[in-house]
C-alpha cells in the first residue's frame, strides 16, 4: 500500500463527508449562538460542549457565530475565541494536508528559520517583547497598577511570541489560573508548528495541492 493510499485510508471520518462537517458546523453555530444567550441572561453555560464540538470540526461555525453575534457576545465568553481560530487552522491545514499528495515529509521544520533568517530575527524579537510585557504585566499586578488587555497579551502570542509567553507564564507565575492562558498559549505554539510543518514541505514541494 503507497503512502498516499493509507493517508487517505486514515482521513479522520469528520471529514470523509462534506454533509457531515457541514452539519458539526451548523450545529457550532447554533450552539455558540445559544452559550451567548445562556451568558447574557442566565447563570449557566454549555462551555464545555463548544468545546467538544470545535474540537469534533465544528471550529469554523463557531467561529462565523462569533463574528456575527460580536456585539452580543461577553467579555467572559470572548476570550475563547483564541482556541477557537486555533483549532480552526489546524482543522483546516489538516483537512489541506490529508486531500494533498505527498511525495516525502519532512519533519525537520528548523530548516525553515536557518533558511529565513529575517523570520528567525522576528521570531527572536517577538519573543523577546513578549516575555517582557508578560513580566511587566506581573510587576504592575503586584503594584495595583494599569494592566495590559488580555487581547494584548494573547494577540502578542499569536503573531509568533507564544515561546516567550509561555516561559514568562511559569518563571513569573503569572496568568497560571486563568484557562484562556492555561490552554490557548500552549495551543498557540502547537498551531505554530502546524503552520511551519505545512510550510516547509509546501516550499520544498512536498506537498501538492
């Protein structure tokens, strides 16, 4: 049996049919729509379930609900819009990735920033900034002074800081009992190696689209 052959033999079944994936995310959509409501109006939430679901496929209609309901939706309830564009992209580079033709993989993704060195410098750089804010933000907590936005902490993570973020997380020990760092820091770096894995072998032409 070739490669190519067992990699679509192992396409995970959510996205061996389109009504299906179509349905997960219909279903997102509502169910993200019905949370907002539950948040603004009742004491109760079904986070958990939205959380099965993005996880299942249904990521891109939550995601879409997001965008639509923007204005209704709570501080609370935003902050998971960073797992969810997470899991999106890496749904949607794995869903690329099992439909491409592979000639050869190749794992060794460092290949990518020795190549590049502007985006080993940047990396470098946004790291740096990164961990900086994060400690900065721990000195201002402990003096009760301004604090920066959680959207500015996070955003910074994903625009390539996550290593710095995370670090400043633990030798800090700050942010280490919110879950919207807990969890979308470390998945931010997984969504990263996703991206650079994908990358390098499209740029080495292992990968046909």
């Amino acid at each position: 049996m070739s490669f190519a052959s067992a990699k679509r033999g192992s396409t995970l079944g959510v996205f061996e049919s389109p009504s299906r994936y179509q349905k997960i995310n219909i279903i997102g959509f509502i169910a993200f729509a019905i949370n907002s409501f539950l948040y603004n109006h009742t004491q109760y939430d079904i986070d958990d379930t939205i959380t099965i679901i993005s996880v299942l496929g249904g990521s891109p209609g939550i995601l879409l609900s997001i965008l639509i309901f923007y204005r209704l939706i709570s501080k609370e309830i935003m902050m998971s819009r960073v797992f969810v564009i997470c899991v999106s992209i890496i749904q949607i580079l794995l869903f690329v990735m099992f439909k491409a033709h592979f000639e050869s993989i190749s794992i060794s993704i460092w290949n990518l920033f020795t190549k590049n060195k502007i985006l080993l410098i940047y990396l470098c750089i946004i790291n740096f900034i990164t961990f900086a804010i994060f400690a900065l933000d721990k000195v201002n907590a402990l003096q009760d002074k301004w604090r920066y936005r959680i959207i500015t902490l996070l955003g910074l993570c994903f625009i390539g800081g996550s290593v710095g973020g995370l670090l400043a997380m633990y030798i800090y020990r700050h942010k280490t009992k919110q879950s919207c760092f807990v969890i979308d820091v470390p998945l931010i770096i997984v969504t990263h190696i996703i991206i650079c894995f994908f990358i390098y072998n499209l740029t080495l032409g292992n990968i046909s689209i």
